[in-house]
C-alpha cells in the first residue's frame, strides 16, 4: 500500500488575549467565557510521536486537573504484580500541582512526584513493552530508581477529558519486527533516506512494506488420473502493505464515557500470486502462515502518548476436492478499513469495508473439480497491550470444473463446464477491551460481519 499522508489537527493551546489588548490573563465576563469555550472545541492533534516523546500525567477530580506533559517516567514495570517504579527521570515534574501540594522549594526538589489518583500514560518502557496507562492507588515507597507504586489498569478518559481528538497515523515500515516463518519469504520496504529490498527486481513505494514468498503444497494422488494431472502444487507470490491507525475520541469528561470514539486499521492493498498444480486440499481450508509482524506505534494525542499495537500475520490458505489442476496467477489492488466505533445510542457497532479490484494474467483448468486460494493477512489492533480489534482480510482466486475440461485461456476443450473467479473476504471482532476509552463494559465480543465479494475472472458454459 502507498504510504498515506497522516491527518493532523490544530492542536488547543488555550486561549490568550489579542496583541492589541496586553491584559494579564485575568479578564472575565461572556468574551472570556466564549473565548474559554473555543480553545475547549478544537481537537487535540493527533500525529506520530517523536522518539523522546514524554510520559503524561492527571489527576482526576483535582481543580483544572487536565492531562500535561511530564518529566516523569516509568523506569521499571511487573505486570504481575502491577507494581510500577515511576522516576522523575533527572527534572521535576511538570505537570501543574494540585490546589493541596506544596509550592515550597523543598516540595518541588522531593524525590517523590506521583500520589495515590495520577493516571499515567507511557511510551514502551522496561517491563511494559505495549506501553502503560495506569492509576496509582499506593505508594509504597522510595528506591533508587524513584517512586514505587501500586497500580490498576486505567481509561483514556482519565487523561482525555473532555476533548476532542480525530487522527489517521501511517506505521513506517521499518518499525516493524517481521518474523519469517517459510524458509523462501522475502521483506522489502523503503523510507526516506533508506532502501532494503529483498527479491532481486521488487520495486516498492515509499512507506510501503513487501513480503514475497513461496511455498510448495502438499501434492494430490494421482489414482485413476494420468499422470500429468498430478503436477507438483505450489503458490507463489507477494503481499504490499502500508498500514495505518485510525483514532478518535470525542470527550465527556474524566469520568463519563466518551460522547464518541474510535480505532481502527486501514490502508491500500496490492499482493500477486501464482497457484499451480493439483493440492492435496480438502473442504476444511488449510492455512499456512508465512511471516508474522509487530509494530508499537506511539500516537501523540495532545500532551498523550497513546501506544497502538499493530499485529499482522500474513498467510497463505488453499481448499477445493484435491481433484482440480489449475494454473491461475492473478493479482489484486484496492483498500480496506477495518475497525469499531462508538455511539451512546448504539454503544460498540463494527466497521469494515474493502474495494479490491484483480486483473488475471493466466489462467488454464484441467479435469473436473474446485479449488480455492487466498493470499491474506490476520491484522490485530489494541491499545497499551490489550487487543481491541481483530480483522482478517483475504483476496482470494476460486476455479471450479465440471466434467472434462482442458486448456488454457480463451482456448478450452470441454464436456462440461469452467469458471474462473476473484474474491475478497473481510472478517474480524471487536473485542471487550475496547472499554479502554472509558466506554461501558460489553458482556461479549461482537462480529465485525462478514465482508464478502466476488467476481468472475474467466469462464466457459461449453456444454
């Protein structure tokens, strides 16, 4: 998939007084008011964090208590026991006090930075891999990292408020952790300033990850059959992908669900394959992983490090009757959107949608029977380590055959009948951990529905 530009907003500063009026702040009556509920209704921008990005701290209930950034950070995580040392990594924290602490020079140079109630949301640190969002409720005292504390997982509310938010955030190919699982699986990608390439001749777009790969199948019995209709199986091809996170969150306050919010996975889609021979397929499809991929994109929301966790494992997966020997080679282009959004009205609700177009190259049929292939790819999407979303998305070629039929292209023999077709399945579910924002609690996952569409490619009706 091309890389896509990534949507940002203004991101709401507050407001200030015109140039022309050097007030000091303190101005009061209905253009204050107004002024106070403009900064409010602009969304906090959404884009890429950077590397250093900053951990974020609130404390909900206390006056004004908005999350801001921190000078804080997680030195050490156990998600065992929950127990977190928080650090105040070399400066004081910046976040603004509490109308309860101190303002004395000796409170701001104490080592201990967090109490009982902050909500802390991290980058990836030692021990929390997917990130943290997390509530202190105990402080058990001090060591010489910083502050240990007991925690308890925590909602996006907590931090988000009542603001708004609305982003799509593309994964660089090069963050992610690509494990290879076949023996011939290639990984190409490109970025700015940095090429790799893998199969000699692959071009890929910029921002675009590539896995080409083949794979022998397991071959049918000839039995009755001549012998040159049990050719040696296979299927060959690539997956191109640029996968981005989509985010929105529309705020009621820390401790009210979100008026609306969503996550989501989307992109464009291009992949190529080859099938040829007669698999040993049965009914049941038989599924062939070829390399899994992981990435922690970080999402900066306002002053909020939102860590995303993107898992995709791309795989190959035949079924027919183990009679049919086909050579088809197809391939296929388009996009899809994956993903849950919510409404008080209607609660969590699925979203999916795909539009896949595919241009056969060759296609040849021989003897009777009914095959089915599809090149994919198993995306998951969570937030700080727990899995909100599960989507699978699989192109697919289907030849079927009755009676005798033998040749290639527009070029058949046949007693009986052929057909050739493309097709593209979206499935997936919503899972219960989607409550992170701050939603109420579903009692089980929902079904993303499934996406089905198909078209024909080549055919005959020769009786």
């Amino acid at each position: 998939m091309p890389a896509l530009a990534t949507t940002a907003l203004l991101l709401a500063a507050g407001c200030s007084s015109p140039p022309s009026r050097p007030d000091s702040g303190t101005t009061t009556g209905p253009r204050a008011e107004a002024a106070a509920a403009t900064a409010t209704e602009r969304p906090l921008a959404v884009a890429a964090a950077p590397e250093d990005t900053a951990t974020a701290t609130a404390r909900p209930g206390a006056t004004g208590a908005q999350a801001q950034r921190s000078k804080l950070s997680v030195s050490s995580y156990d998600s065992r026991t929950r127990r977190a040392v928080i650090s105040p990594d070399g400066g004081a924290d910046t976040r603004s006090p509490s109308p309860s602490a101190s303002p004395s020079p000796s409170a701001s140079q104490s080592p201990r930075h967090t109490a009982v109630g902050d909500v802390i949301a991290s980058a990836p640190a030692p021990g929390a891999p997917h990130g943290l969002l997390a509530e202190v409720t105990k402080v058990i005292g001090e060591t010489a990292e910083g502050t240990e504390v007991q925690t308890e997982p925590a909602r996006l509310n907590a931090l988000l408020g009542d603001d708004t938010a609305k982003g799509s955030v593309p994964v660089a190919p090069a963050a992610f952790a690509v494990d290879e699982l076949l023996p011939d699986v290639d990984v190409s990608w490109s970025k700015t300033g940095d090429v790799h390439v893998g199969p000699e001749g692959a071009t890929v777009p910029l921002g675009s990850l590539r896995l080409d790969v083949r794979a022998d199948l397991p071959t049918a019995q000839a039995g009755t059959a001549s012998a040159s209709t049990s050719a040696a199986a296979s299927v060959s091809g690539f997956v191109q992908i640029a996968p981005r996170v989509d985010f929105r969150y529309g705020g009621e306050g820390a401790a009210a669900a979100p008026a609306s919010a969503y996550l989501g996975v989307s992109g464009d889609w291009s992949s190529g394959w080859a099938l040829t021979g007669r698999a040993d397929a049965s009914a049941t499809p038989a599924r062939i992983p070829f390399a899994t991929l992981h990435a922690d994109p970080v999402l900066q929301v306002g002053p909020v490090p939102v860590v995303v966790n993107l898992d995709l494992t791309c795989y190959l997966q035949v079924s027919g009757d183990g009679r049919i020997t086909v050579d088809v080679e197809q391939q296929v282009k388009g996009d899809f959107t994956a993903g849950g959004t919510f409404g008080p009205a209607q609660g969590w609700t699925p979203v999916s949608s795909s539009d896949m177009t595919s241009t056969p190259v060759r296609t040849s049929v021989t003897t009777a029977g009914s095959v089915k292939a599809a090149l994919g790819a198993e995306a998951s999407v969570g937030l700080y380590g727990t899995v909100g979303v599960v989507a699978d998305l699989a192109p697919y070629v289907r030849g079927e055959a009755t009676g005798t039929v033998t040749g290639t292209d527009d070029r058949f023999e046949a007693d009986g009948s052929w057909a050739v077709y493309g097709g593209v399945d979206l499935t997936g579910t919503l899972r219960l951990q989607l409550t992170i924002f701050g939603t109420p609690v579903f009692r089980r996952d929902i079904p993303l529905g499934a996406l089905h569409r198909e078209w024909p490619l080549a055919g005959s009706d020769t009786p």
